[in-house]
C-alpha cells in the first residue's frame, strides 16, 4: 500500500501546512464532539508548526487538550524537556486554559507516571481506548517513533497504553511513551519530518516499509499521513517523491 504522502519545499512550508492541517481538524472535532484532543510530538521538525498556531487564528484553544505522545524523563524546565520546548514555541503564547495543558511529569517515578498518564487519558477521552483527534510523530534517524525504539519490548505491548521504556543509549534519558494500541487508534496520525538527516530513515520507512523498523509498524497500523520536507524526502524514489511534491501542488493545505 502506497504511503499517504505531503512533499513541501522547506521546513518552514511543513509548519505552515501542518498547523493548517491541525486548526480545521480542531474545529471539525469541535463541531462534531465539543472538544479537540492533541497529542504534540518533540524533536526539531515540528517546532515550526508551533510557532505558526500560536501565531495564527482560528484554533478553538478554550475547546482542545493538549497531550504528549512522549516525553523525556526529565524535569519541564530541562533543555531535553518536549514539555518544555512546545511551552516556548507554543502554549506560554496561546489562551489555551492551563487545566487542559496535560503535561507528562518526567521529573516523576517513570512507571508510577506511565499508569497516571495512561488513566487520566481514558478519564479526559471519556473512552477506555482513547480515539485522539490528532496525533503528531516524528522519525528517528534509527526508525524510532515517540519513543519505541528498535527491538524495544515496548512495541509488543498491547494491553497498556502508556508505558516507561529505559534510555536507549548510555548517556540518554529514559523514557516515557504512547504505546501503538493507542497511536493506532487516533483518528489522525501524522508524522512531520524535515532535514537531510532524517532522508535515510525515512527511506527506509516509506520505500523499503522494512518491517522491523518502529516508524513502519507504527505507519502501517495507523494508516499515517507524512509531511516532509524536499531535503526529508531525497532519498525516495523518484514515484514516490513525485507523487509527494503533486500532493502540495494540489493543495497547499492538504486534508488528514
């Protein structure tokens, strides 16, 4: 199956479309059901996105929670912090009312915080399996997705939707992260990608779909829309890139 597939010139066209992807989805979701449910990724490649909703308008900020599909086991003021980085891009500059800013604690036991995160989902969503209106992913350079990383136990998990997962690497952070039952269950899954450095990963990804690689699994389960940019998106085929770059062409602001 052919990858759902947005190829824009540069990392500053992604934010603009991403954000624009993210206030109708809001105002849909608002219209349908009272309320938007969010979950922001970390990483470089959606911070433009962020800088351009707390500049526009249009997002019914009073009507939407704000979720995290990972975090860092960190305080919120650590330079590492997700929490942290979307604060200064984002929510210090937007009316969206604090109760509904719903921050994963890092500076917290990991495994307590997983189970009090995992709970205060269901309770926020109303549902025993959270259907989140948008959830944003990026790509690690090794095909890991919020934080399941290759070969890690986390991506067997099926029953917790929510789980602590150790730091990768000697010298990373462990981690907090959502599980793929839950991913896969969000009504949007968009994965926002930009830089040279991400090509190979997201080749592998999209071109070859090798099937042990995080990024893949997540992708296919929940039939996710990608957004790169042309530096992203060089090492694609020439199809697949094109079909991408027509994707833009049509509509600067693409549907999920």
């Amino acid at each position: 199956m052919s990858p759902r597939l947005v190829v824009a010139p540069t990392a500053q066209d992604v934010g603009e479309c991403v954000a624009a992807m993210i206030v109708r989805a809001a105002q849909g979701a608002v219209s349908r059901r009272g309320r938007f449910l969010l979950a922001l990724s970390g990483g470089q490649s959606p911070l433009a996105a962020y800088a351009r909703l707390a500049s526009g308008s249009g997002m019914p900020w009073e009507r939407t929670h704000l979720f995290w599909s990972d975090e860092r086991c960190v305080p919120p003021d650590h330079p590492d912090s997700n929490f942290g980085a979307a604060n200064a891009a984002l929510l210090s500059r937007v009316p969206i009312p604090p109760d509904q800013v719903h921050r994963i604690r890092g500076e917290e036991d990991p495994a307590a915080e997983a189970r009090r995160y995992e709970a205060l989902l269901r309770r926020v969503a109303g549902e025993d399996l959270p259907r989140l209106d948008v959830i944003l992913l990026g790509l690690g350079e090794d095909g890991h997705t919020a934080s399941l990383f290759p070969g890690s136990a986390a991506l067997d998990e099926r029953a917790r939707l929510v789980v602590a997962v150790d730091a990768p690497s000697e010298g990373m952070h462990a981690r907090i992260t959502f599980t793929l039952p839950l991913i896969a269950a969000g009504r949007r899954v968009v994965f926002v990608v930009t830089g040279a450095g991400k090509a190979r990963a997201v080749a592998r990804v999209l071109e070859v779909q090798e099937a042990t690689l995080p990024a893949t699994q997540v992708a296919a389960a929940s039939r996710a829309l990608w957004v790169l940019d042309e530096e992203a998106a060089r090492d694609l085929g020439d199809a697949l890139r094109r079909a991408g770059c027509r994707a833009w062409a049509r509509q600067t602001r693409p549907r999920v």
